[in-house]
C-alpha cells in the first residue's frame, strides 16, 4: 500500500511523492568470491551492431565504459585483458491495483466550536507494472578472441520493476546498482533503492 500525505488535487496531478527506483542485483563470479579484476586491467564493452536500436545499444555501450573508467580501468583498446557483454530489455507490462492510504489531519472549528479528530481515507486506483531487466557478462580476454567456449569469470543481474516503460531512462538507475557490486558474488539478491535525483545517475547521464 502506497502512503502519502497530500490533498487529493494533487494525487491527480501525480505529485507528492519524491521518485525512486527499486533495483535488485544478483553477482556470481566463477570462484563464488570477489573477482579480483586488476586497477590496471583493460575491459573492452562488447555492443551488438544488430541491435534492435543501435543507438541505444552504443548509448548503454559509452555508460558502460564511463562507470568503468570511473573505476580506473581502461576500456580504449580491443586486445584487452577482459571483455564485458550485455543484454537489457522490458517486459509488456502487467496491471496491478491498490489503494492509496490519504490522511486528513485534525482540526479545531470555531463556529461552532468543535474539535475534528483526523481521519484515513483510501482511494483505489491500478497501473501497468514493467519488469526491466539488464546483464553483465565479464569474459577472459583471450578465450574471447581464440573462439573457445567462452566461461563467464562474472555474471551481474538486475532487475527492477515499476510504471515507468522507458527502458532508456531506468536503465541508468540499473547501470549505477549494478557498478556498486562489479566483480562481486553477493550470495543472493541485494535490493536498492535509488532515488530519481541521484548524484550519481546525474554525472552518468550528462554530456
């Protein structure tokens, strides 16, 4: 159940509440431990030129590298030590319904003097729910290029689940949740919330 303090003109104009993104990742690395990826390792981020959206492919590709070098690594050469790849995409969407819970406050009235104690009202309502969902697949440098069977030393999972539709947007919430445990086995999944004004999401996206 959603609960916020506003008046109702202002749940239909869909304010009131500061906005957030819940992000769940999930890290496996191959020996169940930190991966121990050197500072001075390279990372080349893989992109799909057969992409349904290449543009967006190549706009995910660049924040890749930009939280990568934010690590310290570099991502400007293709004989590189480590290969990351990525898939993303969103689901159609499901309708759930709930109830707002809407709190009028007490009140003292004058004429005629009465006191009114406060009082909890709840307002149905139903929205589409998106399931979005991004992973991050680290490989050996050197299987990648010999064609071998490639074995990924580091997999990272994320998902996040909410009304928003534009994958190009909630993305860069997944992106920054996902960079907080890079290389990391976190055992089982670990829940953040994000909040739409994040520092870090404003340095990711901006040119």
């Amino acid at each position: 159940m959603r609960v916020c303090l506003f008046s109702l003109p202002l749940i239909f104009l869909g304010l009131g509440c500061r906005v957030s993104y819940h992000v769940g990742i999930n890290g496996y690395s191959s020996t169940r431990q930190i991966l121990q990826v050197p500072q001075s390792a390279s990372i080349y981020v893989v992109t799909d030129s057969n992409a349904p959206n290449p543009f967006l492919e190549k706009e995910i590709g660049m924040k890749i590298q930009k939280l990568l070098n934010a690590k310290g690594y570099n991502t400007g050469t293709e004989q590189t030590s480590y290969y990351l790849l990525f898939d993303y995409g969103i689901d159609l969407g499901r309708t759930v319904t709930d109830t707002i819970s809407i709190y009028h406050p007490s009140g003292y009235y004058e004429d005629p003097p009465f006191f009114a104690p406060g009082y909890t009202t709840y307002l149905p309502y139903s929205e589409v729910i998106y399931t979005r969902w991004l992973v991050l697949r680290l490989v050996d440098g050197r299987d990648y290029r010999s064609s071998q069977e490639v074995k990924p030393l580091w997999i990272g999972e994320v998902t996040s689940a909410g009304s928003s539709s534009d994958l190009r947007r909630v993305v860069n919430y997944m992106l920054i949740a996902a960079f907080e445990y890079f290389g990391k086995d976190t055992g089982r999944q670990v829940n953040e919330v994000i909040m739409e004004d994040d520092e870090r999401v404003k340095l990711l996206t901006k040119r």
